[in-house]
C-alpha cells in the first residue's frame, strides 16, 4: 500500500452529505414524537407564532420538553424562530409546512411516515440484528404497534381511494358492472377486512370472503363486520399459499385483491399459484403491490429509495424470510412480480398506476 492511501482522504461533500444523514436522521425521530403528541396540529390551528408556554399549554404537554422539541424543529428547518415585542422567542409553523405534516393534510400528509422507521426500530432492531448473522426471518408477533400503524394509513387510504377511484378503474369500468350485478370476490391477507368491508357495503348484492393467516386479524374483522351488521362477508384463517386442498375454492371467485400482501409471505409463488386455481375463467385478479423496479441500479434514482429499502430491511424482508421462506422483500419490483404472475399461469398482465396512489402499482391479471 503506498503511504498517500494511507493517509485519510477527505472528501468534502462526502462529509456534508454524512452531517446531513445525522441531522436528518435525528429530526426524523423528533417529527414523530411531535407527530404523534400532536404538536405540529396544534400549532397549525393556533395560526400565529406562539411563545414554547403557549404551544406546551395548547397541546397538554410540559413547557420544557416542548420547548427542547421546539429548538430541534427551529434547527431542522421545520418550524420559523421570531421574537416578539419584549424579545421572547415565539414559533411559527409555516402553513406550507403544516399542509403537508399535519392530520388534515390527508393523502398529501408526510408526517404520518416520520413515524415508521422509529417504531420498527422499537419492534425489530435486536432481532433484524441478530439475521445479519443467523439468516433467521422474524416473526409478525415482533411488530404489534407497526402493524396497528399500518392498518390505520390503510384503512385512511383504502377509504379515500378503494370504492369511488380504484374499483371504477378495473377492467374500464366492467368491474363495476359485475359486481353491481353479483359475484364472488376474495381478498387475500385481508387484514383487519377494512377492504373488504368497504366493498361489502357498496356492493350489498356480491358476495366478500376474506383470507388472512393471522388469527388476530380475523376476529377483529369477523366482529367488525358483525357489529356493523354486514352480512354479505365472512372472513378465513388460512395461509395463501396452503388454498389448494379446499375443493369449493376452485373457481369458484370471479375478482380475487391482493392489496400490499404478497411480497411479504413466505412462499408467495404458491398464494399466487392458489389465486389462479381460485379464479373462474373470466376471472380477474388485481394485485397492488410496490411501485418500484427489479433492480436496484433503478432504485437508486426512486426518490424513497432509501426509506423503502429500509422499511423492506426491518419488516418486509424478515417476515418473509420466517421458515425459509423467500423473503422477496418490498422492492421485488415491476419485472420480477410480472414473471411470478406468469409463472402462477396468468397470461394477460397488465400494470397501471393507481389515481391517488403513487407508491404503489395495479397489477391486472386475466384469464382469457
Ligand atoms: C401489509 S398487510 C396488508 C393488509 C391489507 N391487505 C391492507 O390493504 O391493508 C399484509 C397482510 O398479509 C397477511 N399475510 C402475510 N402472509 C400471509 C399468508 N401466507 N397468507 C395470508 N395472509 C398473509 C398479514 O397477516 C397481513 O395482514
């Protein structure tokens, strides 16, 4: 080795670029405490710059916690620093700022997803940790407050999204048709049913069934549903990749979903194997799953490259790899999804971006 490569070399914008991750790094984690205590809410309907007392008072919280929170948000650039008449520092936050941070931001709200990678890592660091060595997948009992997370942002989007834009969209409008006229529909790892459900009220003439492989997760849909009087539904503990032996699911569903449930499962070419033996001809599937490609030379220019990759490294990833399963992980992408739906035997595959929902593609399969 010569003695210049010895020598530390110092690369300037490397070292801005690692004081960025820092401070970026530690702003996230600050947005989610005053994400979830509500603060950026409560200075958004306070709409003038307030001093730490008044904010901490609006909000029900301590006036020296506050105001620490408040100097990281001054730092980071979220929240504008003034002083008032006598000299006392007062905050504002921008309400540029707060339409895209705040509750009532809706789809454009950002500040929800401070929250995710704090709360994986209260889940699963240990054990995400421990695979680096072992290879061992981790469990979906790791991450109870993750998964009540992301069953809240899906039921926001399933209910902004699901009944009035994405079903109009499938198949040119003929989707809607069938189902207004009855049919057989099953969603896969349904989840809590919030899907499900939403399309159960609006098509009280179809039929719904509902497919998860946690136990949990069905009874509280099975009592959801009951308490909400819909009878047009039933929910199933099973696991996707294990339908083929109940003979009265062989085409006997005219639409089977799959939403953001099968990159995650353990053996995900038998669930979609299972979708095309559950099909009748005629049948359609729509499978809505990551927008982001196969390989990673192209990820690298995905504007959240780096959060997905990593929401897909601390959750994704694991639970698929539990008992040896293929742990696709979130960013399997566009290609590789197309040549498993192939090789399930769909042979018409069609992928569309979804109104409303740029993380994620609609994946239409038809039997012809
Ligand atoms: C990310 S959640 C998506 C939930 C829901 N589809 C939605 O739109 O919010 C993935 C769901 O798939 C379920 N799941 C994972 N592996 C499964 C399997 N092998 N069979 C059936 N469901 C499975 C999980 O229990 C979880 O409820």
């Amino acid at each position: 080795m010569s003695e210049t490569s010895k020598k530390p070399q110092t690369d300037s914008n490397f070292s801005e670029k690692m004081t960025d991750i820092l401070n970026y790094g530690a702003l996230n984690l600050a947005m989610s405490i005053g994400y979830q205590l509500r603060l950026f809410d409560v200075m958004d309907e306070m709409s003038r710059p307030a001093t730490a007392a008044a904010i901490a008072s609006a909000a029900g919280l301590d006036t020296r916690y506050v105001t620490e929170w408040l100097a990281v948000m001054v730092c980071g650039g979220i929240i504008d620093l003034h002083a008032d008449d006598s000299g006392q520092d007062i905050y504002d936050l921008p309400k540029s700022h707060a339409d895209m941070i705040t509750r009532r931001a809706g789809n454009a709200n950002l500040g929800v997803y401070t929250q995710e990678i704090p709360l994986l890592t209260t889940c699963a660091m240990k054990s995400v940790v421990k695979g680096f060595t072992s290879g061992d997948g981790v469990g979906y009992e790791h991450y109870p407050k993750f998964q009540q997370f992301m069953t809240e942002l899906a039921d926001a989007k399933h209910q902004q999204v699901l009944v009035d834009i994405f079903l109009p969209s499938v198949d040119d409008g003929r989707l809607i048709q069938r189902l207004q006229s009855g049919i057989h529909v099953c969603d896969l790892g349904c989840a809590e049913g919030i899907a499900l459900i939403l399309m159960a009220q609006a098509y009280p003439g179809s039929a719904f069934t509902g497919i998860d492989v946690s136990g949990d997760v069905i009874a509280k849909a099975t009592r959801t549903a009951a308490e909400m009087g819909i009878r047009n539904i039933r929910f199933l503990q099973r696991d996707a990749a294990s339908l083929e032996d109940i003979r009265e699911f062989e085409g006997s569903f005219d639409y089977i979903t799959a939403f953001d449930a099968i990159h995650d499962q353990t053996r995900p070419m038998d669930a979609l194997k299972n979708v095309r033996f559950m099909l009748k001809p005629n049948g359609l599937f729509s499978m809505v799953d990551i927008a982001a490609s196969s390989y990673l030379s192209e990820n690298r220019l995905h504007p959240m490259g780096v959060f997905l990759y990593t929401v897909s490294l601390m959750h994704c990833m694991p639970v698929g790899l539990v008992d040896g399963g293929a742990g696709l992980g979130m960013m399997w992408g566009r290609d590789r999804a197309v040549d498993m739906l192939k090789s399930a035997g769909f042979d018409h595959i069609d992928v569309t971006e979804i109104p409303n929902d740029s993380f994620n593609l609609h994946f239409l399969c038809k039997i012809c």
